[in-house]
C-alpha cells in the first residue's frame, strides 16, 4: 500500500471533524459529566463556612477561593453545571417537539390550520423573549420548572417556523406524492415520509437552541426569577457574588466564563452536525 493511500483515510477524517470542534466536544463531554456527577462529587456545595469567609484563588483547600460566605467557588461551580444545563436540554427538546408537531401540520395541512399556526408564532415571536419571561415568571411566583415551560413556550415560535419551511419545501417533492397516490394516511405521510428528511434542520435547531436557552435561562437566574435562592447554579453565581468581583474575581468569573465557553461549544458542534448531515443527505 503507498503511502498516499494510507494517508486518505487521515484525511477523510480531517474533512470531517476539526481540532475545534474537537476541542468543543470535549467541553461538551466535560460539562455534561459535571452536570450529571456535580453533586455526588460535591455534595456539600453550598455549605457555609464564615469562620473561613472570603479567600481569594490558590488558598490552601480552595483552588478558587471563596464566596463572602465561605462557599467553595470550585464546588459551587462543578455542581451548578447541573442545575445550569438541565434546564436549557430541557427547553431545546421541549420547545423542538412543540415545533415539530404544529411546524409540521402547518406546512403539511395548509388553509386554516396553517392559518391559524402562524398567526399564534407571530403573536408570540412579536414578545420580548427576557421580559415576556420576567413578567410571566413573576406574577407565577418564579421557580425552576415554571421557567423552563415559560422558555418552551416562548422558544416554540421560532421552531415552528423552521419545520413549517422544511415541511413546505418536501410537501412538493415526488416522493410525496406517490406516498399521497398510495392513500396513506396524513399522519404518516408526514411523520414517517416528509419529516426525516427535514430532521438536519431539526438536530442543528436544536443544539443552537439549547445555547440560546443558556444564555436566557442564566440572565434569569441571575435576575432572581429562574432558580431559587441557595441553590447552586451559574446564573445565580454571577449574581450572589458580582459585589465581590475585585476580592475575589473568580467568583465571577469563573461562572460567566462556563457559560459563554459551554455556548459557543454547543453552537460550533452544532453547526458541524448540521453540515455532517446535510453531506450524508445528499450522497444517500
């Protein structure tokens, strides 16, 4: 075998996935486990010290220091990655089946029910996502599962709109046609025929989703109306401890850093699954 030819297979490899987006799934990978492990490897996350009080980073026990109330950063940070990435998964998933399901009777259907689904997406894309969320979460009394529904409600439009186009554009194609000529029912025709083949569109919504659900999710947290007070999250970090950003800064940001740095990851690797399978699609 020539040496050319045992250097193809390298550089297929490389054609597919980068050193970034390497880099992004090991980001990935790492704040998934610490979302899942966070709190069996720091149970006690929260615990107060105050006879230790505020230390800054590289304190003997405290790699990153403390928090006013002698909170471990490190342990607050590792643990919050649950609470911090939950809700975002959650909001993505919730709001794409949301989507899929009137996206795809609105592209399919048409008339009425189209009608009618794009006029409810319009109504609520015209609201100011953040606020929308802060007055709603509000007047419900806040908490961590009323933000995310409130968040599947308000990403759900923009999913909709997605799937509607991607349904839209296959409802013309032939196969879809023969599939209607066979009499088969709607709902198949729909969901086992046209549906897949919007599904890169699907995956890569998703995966920009849940960084964007980040981002909302931490601003509400921040803001008092995401998680309740005490619990160990990212959003709720950044404002605990913002007063004590010049004793102390990895107490601020190390949480902002998780946050922008787990975002751009899921948004990269996103955009990469996307045109992994959009290649696959068009060799098939």
């Amino acid at each position: 075998m020539t040496a050319p030819a045992l250097r193809r297979p390298f550089l297929v490899w490389r054609q597919r996935i980068t050193l970034s987006t390497l880099a992004c799934m090991a980001v990935l990978i790492a704040a998934s486990l610490a979302a899942v492990f966070g709190r069996l490897l720091f149970p006690d996350a929260m615990h107060q010290d105050i006879m230790t009080g505020l230390v800054p980073p590289g304190s003997v026990g405290h790699l990153l220091g403390t928090d006013e109330l002698g909170r471990d950063v490190l342990a607050m940070s590792v643990a919050g990655a649950g609470s911090a990435l939950l809700g975002p998964v959650c909001v993505a998933v919730g709001s794409m089946l949301v989507g899929v399901l009137l996206g795809t009777l609105a592209g399919y259907e048409r008339g009425p029910i189209d009608f009618v689904i794009s006029r409810w997406t319009d109504l609520l894309l015209a609201l100011p996502l953040l606020l929308a969320a802060i007055v709603v979460g509000g007047v419900l009394g806040g908490g961590y599962w009323v933000t995310v529904v409130l968040l599947v409600i308000l990403f759900s439009p923009s999913d909709t709109r997605i799937v509607r186009a991607g349904v839209l554009e296959q409802s013309a194609r032939s196969y879809v046609e023969a599939a209607q000529m066979l009499s088969l029912s709607r709902w198949r025709v729909m969901f086992r025929h046209i549906l897949p083949n919007v599904s890169t569109l699907i995956v890569t919504n998703v995966m920009l989703n849940v960084a964007f659900a980040l981002v909302a999710f931490s601003s509400l947290s921040f803001l008092g109306v995401g998680v309740p007070q005490g619990t160990a999250d990212w959003g709720a970090q950044l404002a605990a401890n913002r007063e004590i950003m010049f004793d102390n800064p990895a107490a601020v940001f190390v949480p902002a850093l998780l946050i922008v740095v787990v975002a751009c990851a899921v948004n990269l690797v996103g955009d990469w699954l996307g045109q992994r399978l959009a290649q696959h699609g068009e060799t098939m």
